[in-house]
C-alpha cells in the first residue's frame, strides 16, 4: 500500500508508473489518494480518480481509496462507491483525529468518526485505522493503550501503527494478542 499526492500536477498515471519503478513492484495492494481534506475532493481529484480506475482494470492497481484528513471528506465516503478502501483517523481519546478544520489540532469528534466509519464498512469498503494511539499524543498509561487497541479492533479491518522502538512493536503486539484471545 501506498499514497499518492494529491498536490501532484504531472499526468497520474506517469506517477503511478514512477511509483512502481521506485518501489520495484509491479503492482500495488492498495494505492490511495493521500491526505483526503475537502468535502469535493471526488470532483477535484476525478483526473487521478480515472487513471486509478484505469490502472485498476490494467490490475497495476487491486483496490484504491483515500487517506482522510478532516470530517468534512468522512462525512462524504458513505455512499462513495469508488473508494475500495479507506484510511481513517481513529482513536478512543480523540487525540489527533478528525475535525472541522482539516487539522490534526484539538480533540476530535470520535462519535461522529465511529458512526461515518460503521457505514462505510456496511457498504463494503474496508477500514484502516490510523493513529489508534493518538500519534504518541494519547496518555502513556498500559491500560489506555491497550483500550486503544480493543476499540480500534472492533471499529476497522485493519490498523496502521508506528513506533520508535522495538520494545514499542512487541508491546503493541502482545496486546493486540491479549484482546483477541479474551
């Protein structure tokens, strides 16, 4: 999986080819339109959205999707019948999350995030969590990152999470194992 710019003005799919060289692949799993703010972005991004498609039926592509950044986009995926998969914003402290302004400023609206991503799942599309721990942002407490881990679980299909240490990746691990196996 990868993101594509939107900020790019060159043809989209000289940049996905681009992509595939850089990468030394010649597919990708998931390719997404990267960093999702405005609630028009299908009609300001339908050049990169048609060479996606096309690049889909030329399987360069398997599934594509947008990273969101702000509630005004998530308001706008329920529905969006192009998105195959979606990358979201997603912590039960509602640090670094989705807001009005498009920032990852200030609490965001975790009730309303919860809501727009339970429809986009029923829909068909797939979920992936990001910042479940709130960046690094959240509390350091075990058992609110544990929490993190067991709400994210059963919000999404799959979660993305960084670390800055091995000691990190196990910990998250064990306690991801530790909720599924309760």
């Amino acid at each position: 999986m990868t993101k594509y710019r939107l900020q790019q003005t060159d043809d989209p799919m000289t940049v996905i080819d681009r992509y595939r060289k850089e990468l030394n692949t010649d597919y990708f799993d998931v390719l997404l339109l990267h960093c999702v703010r405005t609630n028009d972005w299908a009609e300001t991004f339908k050049p990169a959205r048609d060479a996606f498609d096309e690049a889909k039926q030329k399987r360069i592509i398997r599934a594509h999707g947008a990273s969101c950044h702000g509630l005004l986009p998530i308001r706008t995926f329920p529905g969006q019948g192009w998105l195959d998969v979606t990358l979201n914003r997603i912590n039960n402290a509602g640090v670094r999350m989705d807001n009005l302004r498009g920032t990852e400023d200030g609490e965001g609206d975790v009730t309303e995030v919860v809501g727009h991503l339970a429809k986009i799942h029923a829909q068909g599309t797939g979920v992936i969590g990001m910042k479940i721990m709130g960046e690094g942002a959240s509390p350091r407490r075990a058992a609110r990152r544990l929490r993190a881990i067991r709400d994210a679980v059963g919000t999404v299909d799959a979660v993305t999470m960084g670390y800055k240490s091995t000691a990190e990746i196990d910990e998250a691990i064990a306690r991801t194992n530790t909720h599924l196996n309760s």
